[in-house]
C-alpha cells in the first residue's frame, strides 16, 4: 500500500510539472530580416543601408553618432580640441579586434590611410575629405587635422570611419576582408552563406555591454509580404522595409509592435550632363510632371512629408522659404517646349527592386510624368546591378534614396559636391557653399548657409524633389528594441522584454 501511494505521489507530480507553465528562458538567438543581402562585410567598401546595418554591428569607430548629432565614447575614449583645425583624440586601452590584434592608434592611422586609397576606392571616402592629416602620438593617443574648420567633423568619423585590423587586412587583402572581416564590435562573423543567412555571435571580450543575445542572424527577403509572414509566424524577430499598407495588420496581429527609425527620403536623381536634362528648363519640367500630395496620400496614407528641395524638412538648415514644385503638367509641357521638345522627350526611369513600395512609386511617378510630355521606359535593376550602373555614370534617370539625417553635410557634401562622387551632377558655386557650410561653427550660421544651398539646388533642379517616409521596424512582443534615426539595424541595442 506504500509503495502504490509513494509511485502514484511521485505520477502526480510529474503531471504537475507536465501540465503547469514553467517560466519562459530568455532565448539567446535573434532573426533580423532585411530587404536585401549585405554586398559584403566591409564598411569602408560599401554606402547600402542593408550592408552597413550588418556592418555596424560587426565593427566599431571612434564615436557613438547621437540623433541631435553629438557624439557618444566608442573606442575614442575622450577628445580634445587643440584648436580650430586639429582633435586630439585619445583611445581607450581594454578594446581589441575579434582576432586578438590591439585597437591602438596604429590602426586607427592604417584605417585612414586605407580608406582614402585608390585601392579600396570608398563611397565614403568623400564624407571624409575634410580631415587632411592623422598623425600618431603614442600607442593611444593620435591628432586629426581638417585644412579648415569642420563643424561636424566627430560626427562623420563616428559613421564612416570604421577601424579595421591592419595585421589581418595586409594578410587577406580587400576582397577577402569584404568577405571575411575581423572588428571590434559588439558581434563577430561567425559565418556566411551566401542567399541564406549571415550568422553573427556576441564577442566576449568587447569592451562595452555585453550584447543581450548570444547570436544574431541577418536573412534578407525583398518579398514585403514574406516579411510580415515571417515576422507573424515568428521566423523572424525584427524586420525592415514595413509598407505603410502593411503596417495595421502587424500592429492587429498582437505578435509585433511598430518602432519609428529613419525617415527614407527617396528622391529622383537625374544625369545633368548629357541632353536633355542637361537643360535646366527640362529639369524643372520634370518636377512639375509629378504629384507628389497624391503619390503621398495613395501610397503612403498621407503620412509622407512633402520635400521642396533636397534637404529633408526634418534636418536642421533646409529653407523655410521655400514650397515644393506644385504638379502643373501644362508649366512641364510648356518648359519642354521652350527647350526645344515640342512633342515631348523619351527617358528611362531606373530603379532599385528591393526598396520598399518602389514598384509603385515608380509607376506612378511614370504615369505623371506622361501626362507632362515625357515618354517613360522604365528599368527595374536588382541592388547589385542598379549600384554599378549607378557608379558608372549609366542611369539617365533614377530612384534612389538617402535618410533624413539630423546633419546636413552628411547626405549633401556626399551626393552634390563634385569631389565627392561626381556622378551626375557638378555646380562650383554649390560647391563652394557645400564647403563653407562645414567649417562653420556657429550652428544658427551653418543654417543660413544650407537654406541657401537648399535655394539654389531647388532652382537647378538636379533632382525631382520628392518625399520623406516615415519608416519603421517590425519588432516581435518578446524583443525591445527601439529604431533609431539613421536606420541601421545595430542589435547592440536590443535586448529581451522582462
């Protein structure tokens, strides 16, 4: 009779423990779905937003760039101005590459210099053209030089100079680092296999916050239907490039909340230097072909704001004076026909397929512009095809997109300035005020300056001015994470909801 009464004590609480919730363990593995595949793994090598968000958590820089564009310790641990050309900056010594190498100011000076060679030929390489001169002082300690002034000079080192391990990069050279590289960042590579997953584990030795999951896998999917379903199935636990049409089924669904990030602002961008758009008249033609308010409230419920110029309304410096091109097909017709087009001009409108609700903006943008005069053909490219047609002077017209930064100078000396990229586009007195504008110091100044900039490229019209997006981020319930303004998908800052 004991032993039944002990066995039937022992059945029954093991049916307890069967049938009773256990607290939930915390998992230690994060999903992160993008739009598109990362084009490789070295910053310096790439401007795609879906690369460098992978990118971002792998390597470090000097600075933490803040949403009002101060900056935050990274591996600079603190900094000093000497005077108004030179930062002496000094870094912290618990820090080291994924492979074990020092991050010491040998390296930060080996970054540098490799970033503005020939050889890497960096898209970023412009952004940093301000700074002239890295000298090292001590194994800690180095100076940077700027020729004059440079107002956000921390805050553009912060994004766009990653420091990489010179051992390890003179070893592999550049395009197996593209592939394979070595930070000092939060996560390291643990492995890549290409059209399926980029698979990232939290490094033990980072010298900040240890990161809050264990494993970070990045998959891309530029299906925008197949990343909801992901994200409501749980595949995925947060997820980029949410469509405005798309966005209530997330939030009804009690699986996901939505987390703002940046506002995409995707313009039309147009090749200046070959006819017809070498005719300014042509080109401000083309801005009153589009209706914008009806694009905004048809694609994106009304919530896109409205540009009438090149800087977004939401960065400091855009000009208040200024009203977006109003949709007039009758002014565009009239413009084309005192350029000499009376019956209209035949164009190629090209476009990335991965950006989210590009199709649509692009037809719609076509459909406008047809009743202005222009005959559109439009070239849809995937990401890899669209950005070496775009390198290569190849586009006539295109869409592409930039977010709306809190600093000016990070977006517009970058696409306007001709020794930058000097793609499409080329003003000396743009030029001229583009660098005026950064070795201001005074910000209420600095302003005055980009309203003017934003002036004179509205009336040049090397863009058809568009719209900012409001974007945001898919996050599942059991995961906090808060989307930041410039858009990078950095898992340094997600971490499980108690």
């Amino acid at each position: 009779m004991k032993r039944w009464s002990l066995f039937s004590l022992v059945a029954l609480m093991a049916l307890a423990l069967a049938t009773s919730p256990l607290p939930a363990a915390a998992k230690d593995s994060l999903v992160v779905m993008q739009e598109a595949e990362p084009v490789g793994l070295d910053l310096m090598q790439s401007s795609i937003q879906t690369t460098m968000s992978v990118c971002y958590n792998i390597h470090d820089t000097l600075f933490h760039p803040q949403e009002d564009a101060t900056v935050l310790p990274a591996l600079a641990e603190k900094w000093e101005k000497v005077d108004d050309l030179t930062w002496k900056i000094t870094l912290r010594k618990d820090a080291v590459f994924h492979n074990g190498e020092p991050v010491n100011a040998a390296a930060v000076k080996f970054s540098y210099d490799r970033i503005n060679s020939e050889e890497v030929k960096s898209p970023h390489k412009g952004k940093l053209s301000a700074f002239t001169e890295l000298n090292v002082i001590d194994d800690h300690t180095f100076t940077i030089k700027t020729q004059e002034p440079y107002a956000p000079g921390l805050y553009m080192l912060g994004y766009y100079l990653p420091v990489v391990p010179p051992k390890y990069v003179q070893e592999v050279g550049d395009e197996k680092y593209n592939t394979d590289p070595v930070g000092s960042g939060p996560y390291r590579l643990k492995k890549w296999v290409r059209g399926e997953e980029i698979v990232l584990e939290a490094f033990d030795k980072y010298y900040g916050p240890q990161p809050a999951y264990k494993t970070v896998v990045f998959k891309a999917n530029p299906e925008e239907a197949s990343r909801i379903a992901s994200q409501l199935t749980g595949e995925a636990d947060v997820i980029s490039g949410v469509p405005v049409h798309q966005r209530k089924k997330l939030q009804d669904s009690g699986k996901a909340y939505l987390t703002p990030q940046m506002g995409v602002m995707p313009y039309l961008g147009i090749n200046t230097y070959e006819a017809p758009f070498n005719d300014v008249r042509v080109r401000q033609a083309l801005n009153y072909a589009i209706d914008r308010v009806l694009i905004g409230k048809a694609l994106f419920d009304g919530k896109a704001i409205i540009c009438a110029g090149p800087i977004s309304p939401r960065t400091f410096g855009h000009s208040p004076k200024l009203k977006p091109y109003a949709y007039d097909p009758a002014k565009a017709k009239k413009l084309l026909k005192e350029a000499g087009h009376p019956d209209g001009v035949t164009v190629r409108l090209a476009y990335p397929t991965y950006m989210s609700q590009i199709q649509e903006q692009a037809e719609a943008i076509a459909a406008n512009m047809t009743k202005a005069g222009f005959k559109v053909t439009l070239e849809p490219f995937e990401r890899a095809v669209m950005w070496e047609r775009y390198k290569g002077k190849q586009h006539q017209l295109f869409i592409y997109w930039w977010d709306d930064a809190p600093e000016p100078d990070r977006y517009m000396y970058s696409l306007f300035h001709s020794k930058s990229r000097d793609y499409y586009y080329k003003n000396t007195a743009v030029d001229e005020l583009l660098d005026k504008g950064r070795t201001i110091m005074d910000r209420a100044e600095r302003a005055k300056v980009y309203a003017q900039i934003d002036e004179m490229l509205y009336q040049d019209a090397p863009w058809a001015f568009l719209y900012v997006v409001p974007e945001v981020f898919g996050v599942a319930n059991d995961v906090d994470y808060q989307g930041r303004r410039d858009g990078f998908l950095n898992m340094r800052y997600a971490k499980p909801k108690k």
